[in-house]
C-alpha cells in the first residue's frame, strides 16, 4: 500500500487524510525532513500559500520538497498546494516562495471577489463516471502551461470559461479546487494510481 504524506504545516490536512485513506493509501503526516524522507509521495492541501511558504521554510522543508520533487517523488497540490508547485505566479505577494517543478503559472485568487468561492461541475479527462463537481475557494487558476503539461479540465462557462483548473506534468498533478471537501475520491484515486505506477505496483482496478 502506498504511504502518501500530507504536508501538515498549515490547511485542510485532516480532510485530504481521510480521502487517501478512501482512496486505499496510508496518509502521513508530514512536518519534518525525517517525516519527508519515509513517504512515497505527497499532498499539499488547500490553505492559504503564504503562510504555507514561510512555514515550510521555517520547518526546514522548502529544500527537501525541491529535492524530492526533482527526484521523481509525485506530489498532488489542490488550490494552496497548485500555487506552491507552481514556477511562476501571478498575483503572489512580492516574495512569496514556491517549491517549483510544475512548468506552470498560476494566477492566485484568479476568479476575484464576486465569485470568491463557488461549484461547478467539471469534465476532467480520464476520469470515468460523469462530471466531477468541484468546489473552488478563493482559488487560482493555471494562466498559462509549458510543452510537457497536460491540462485535465477547464471551466465550462461563465467570466473564467477556458481557464485550466487541473493539470498534470509527469508525477506532478494539481487542482485549483478541493475534491476532498464532497466525498468524490476519484481524483484522490487517479493521484493514488500514479502514485503506485512510479512505484512500479499493479494498479488496484
Ligand atoms: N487563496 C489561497 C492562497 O493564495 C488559496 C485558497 C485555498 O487553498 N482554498 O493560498
């Protein structure tokens, strides 16, 4: 069974640690370096990504996270956790840190205050059983994508319609909203999948 770490620094940590576990992994807690260096993988919940930054710069992570990141080891980042894989933001205060890795950049707080926080419904590619309903809060959007990202959703109407909300560049996959607040694990259970595929087990299915 895959052990999935949940970066526990600050956000909705406790939610996305009962979705991997519906998702048949074994969620972590991950506050250390040492705690860092047993996962598998990992999952940067929502928060806010700010605070997320110093503190995993003040916890000594910032560059474990780069190291792991650059060695293959696949992360999920939803909303708080797109921003931090980002390489380039938008909109980010004037020294915000990222961890990097994904050729992307995302525009924080992107949908505005009239549409602060709302749900859709979204087509996301490769997922099987209908749309996917998503709740965005205070979200970013990705602006724009490198060669190698693939986009796996975009809004379907409205002011942000075309904007891309989920992507996935090798092992590195994020969403601008939060599958694990409405008790759909399916994205939960694509992350799991790449998770064993890297790991070289069958998938579970
Ligand atoms: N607006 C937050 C930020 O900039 C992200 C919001 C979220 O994770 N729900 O970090």
């Amino acid at each position: 069974t895959p052990v999935v770490g949940v970066l526990a620094l600050q956000g909705d940590v406790r939610e996305h640690s009962i979705a991997l576990a519906e998702a048949d992994a074994l969620a972590r807690p991950v506050r250390r370096p040492e705690e860092l260096a047993e996962v598998d993988a990992l999952v940067i919940p929502g928060g806010e990504s700010t605070t997320m930054a110093k503190l995993a710069a003040a916890f000594d992570l910032l560059v474990p996270l780069r190291e792991r990141v650059a060695g293959g080891m696949p992360v999920y980042g939803s909303c708080a956790g797109m921003i931090m894989l980002a390489d380039r933001l938008l909109d980010g205060r004037p020294d915000q840190q990222t961890i990097g890795g994904l050729d992307v950049t995302v525009r924080r707080n992107a949908f505005g205050r009239q549409v602060d926080s709302f749900e859709a419904e979204l087509d996301f590619a490769e997922l099987d059983g209908g749309p996917v309903r998503a709740v965005f809060i205070r979200a970013p959007w990705v602006e724009s994508v490198g060669e190698s990202v693939e986009v796996l959703a975009t809004v379907a109407s409205g002011p942000a319609e075309g904007r891309a909300v989920a992507v996935r560049q090798g092992n590195l996959l994020a969403t601008s909203f939060h599958p694990e607040l409405t008790g759909d694990h399916r994205v939960h259970r694509m992350f799991v999948e790449m998770v064993r595929a890297r790991l070289g087990q069958p998938a579970a299915r």
